[in-house]
C-alpha cells in the first residue's frame, strides 16, 4: 500500500475499533433519534470531555458546523471569520445556501482573526448593515498547516464577542490535535465557545462521524436543524462504537503525530529545493513549497507526481504539498517519504548535512 499522507482520514480503523462495531452490530438499535445506547455512550463521553452539557452524533463535521450556524444565524444575518476557514473555502456555501448566513471576512494571521478589526464588526446592525451574529474560530487551523490558536488568543477573541452578545463557534475538526499541542484538556479550549464541532475521523481514527457540542437547549434544536439538513441517521451505533473507541483510545496518542510531523519537516529542511517554515508544523500537518523549475510549469502537480511513483501520497494545496501525519505512519513510513523527496528531481540533499535528530 501506498503511504498516504494527503490528509488524516485516509485511514483504516483500529482492530479495537472493529471488534466495537462487530459488538454493536448485535445490539438492538433504538428507534428514536436518540435512542441507540451505543450513541448515547458516545454523546455522554464527547459531552464529558468537552465540558459540554449535552452533544449530538453527527455524519459530518461540515454538517456539524452548517447546524451550529443555522442556530446561531438567522437569515440576512453575518457571522465573522476570516478567508481561509474551512467553512469558507471547502464548505461549497453552504451557510449560504442552507441558513441564509453570509461570513463577513476580518483581516487574520494563520487563522489568528484581529482582534481590533474583530471588535469594530462586532455590531448589531442598523437599517442597511447586517447584524453581526456569531463569531467563527478554526483550531487548529488547516489551511496554515494545523497551527494551533492559543488559550490566550481565543480568551481575547471570544470575550470581545460574549461582552457584545455575539454567540461562539469553534470548528474543532482536530481540537485534540490543538489540546495535545498546547497541553491542555480539551474542554479548556471547548469552554470559550457556546458550541463545538469535532471530527471523529481526522487524527483520530475512527471511519466517519464528528460531535456537535453545547448546552442543551442548543442541541435539542441540533436534534431538529440535523433531521432538516437531512442528517438524521438510524441507525448510527455501529459508526458510534468506532467513535467511542477513538475517543477513548486515541487522543493521547495524538503527540505521537506531532512528533513525526516535525521530523518529517527537519527533513525536508535539509533538501535544496523545498521551502519550508518550521513555525507553521506545530501539530499534525507539514506544508512544504517545491522552488520554481524551468522545466515545469506547475512544480507541485510534477512533484507530487513523482512522489506517487515513490509510493507517497501528497496532496497539491494551492502552491504547497500538503503531508499530514496519522495513526498508520510510523517511523519507516517518514523514512520512506524522506527518501521520496530526495529521488525527485525537485529536491536533492545537499552534499554534506548533519543527521537528521531523532525524537526521545
């Protein structure tokens, strides 16, 4: 098999994982939308662990979010955040499409929104201005390479939007991922938002699914908006009891990825050819630039296909090759793909380098 490393839900589940939904798959499934015991088992464990007081078992994380702005949004309404969220680039507009909302973009530095130009379009409104009805965080934020959004940051942030009445949401796809980062619990990341979405399949393993997190009132409406949105699935113990095991199994081991992450980059660092800033691989992702070639017009299309010859999946992301790490990548697979880049012809290691440093 290849080593994939276009994103971290390329991944097979766990044995532990399999035999769960082979146990479940014997169960009796409740009828109700939130009958199943195996669902419930997984709500209560997402809810514990984001400091939430109830959560909902959704397909998606992108349905996840498109619930948590339709609750938050009405129609004609904007909600801030900034041009490189996910829910702005790879959603398909669907806040649009689905709630009416539109994302009013705020100048932001690695998914880091400014705060000045946050508490000056933190308004209500007026007979030709939209009011301003939540605020949109992403942690970690993929598109500048999973960087991590600090404690401190997301305090500033969300306390701008709570003193003028705007509600919180935090797209946290890979929340474990910034909670292991950062060496926090996740439900102190989870507690500045008024709601959470959090995918089971990225980083963690499991084969489909996210959580969608708040207070009770919020998610008894999720109950309703996610059957509209024609996200109401029954029965879902099977894909559940995959989620409870990742959610039980796989969050510490998360560390394990970041490590391989920066391993990774240190040696990419050391190719002639490659551009890579080592302060953007702060968990699970690795960005890495291919320097123009007169021979190519598109470096990393050709790279990446070079790399396939190698057996190495990358994914092109706009002018960078996009390498995220996960459980099925160990230490020979970075080998490998360190290997694969210097057979390309767009990087070659330079005629004399130290090791590459191992982590303890």
């Amino acid at each position: 098999m290849p080593i994939d490393l276009r994103s971290d839900f390329t991944t097979r589940p766990t044995e532990a994982m399999v035999q769960a939904m082979l146990r479940a798959a014997r169960l009796a499934p409740g009828f109700g939308p939130r009958e199943d015991p195996t669902v419930s088992a997984l709500e209560a464990c997402a809810a514990r662990l984001l400091g939430k007081a109830d959560a909902l078992f959704c397909p998606t994380c992108m349905l996840a979010n498109q619930i948590a702005i339709h609750i938050h949004c009405r129609p004609g309404e904007a909600f801030l955040t900034e041009a490189e969220a996910h829910v702005v680039t790879s959603e398909s507009g669907a806040a649009a499409a689905l709630s009416g909302a539109f994302p009013r973009i705020v100048p932001a530095r690695f998914g880091a929104l400014d705060p000045q130009a946050v508490a000056a379009n933190l308004d209500a409104g007026d007979a030709q201005r939209p009011r301003t009805a939540m605020l949109l965080l992403e942690n970690t934020h993929v598109r500048s390479g999973g960087r991590l959004l600090s404690l401190e940051q997301m305090d500033s942030l969300t306390g701008l939007a709570r003193n003028a009445g705007v509600a919180v949401h935090l797209d946290g796809a890979r929340l474990f991922n910034a909670a292991v980062a950062l060496g926090v619990p996740a439900d102190a990341i989870a507690r500045l938002a008024d709601s959470v979405s959090v995918n089971l399949n990225k980083g963690l393993g499991a084969p489909l699914g996210a959580i969608l997190a708040g207070d009770r009132e919020f998610v008894a409406e999720a109950v309703r908006v996610r059957q509209m949105f024609g996200g109401g699935w029954r029965p879902a113990g099977i894909p559940a009891a995959a989620g409870l095991v990742a959610l039980q199994s796989m969050v510490q081991r998360l560390g394990e990825d970041h490590a391989r992450a920066r391993r990774l980059a240190l040696g990419l660092q050391r190719l002639d050819g490659l551009e890579i800033d080592l302060d953007q691989v702060q968990s699970n992702i690795v960005l890495v630039r291919p320097l123009p070639r007169q021979d190519s017009s598109d470096p990393v299309t050709a790279l990446a296909d070079k790399l396939a010859e190698h057996g190495v999946l990358a994914l092109p992301f706009g002018s960078r090759l996009r390498l995220v790490i996960h459980h099925e990548i160990d230490d020979a697979a970075i080998e490998h793909t360190l290997d694969a880049f210097a057979r390309a012809p767009f990087a070659r290691p330079p005629t004399s380098s130290p090791p590459i440093s191992r982590p303890q």
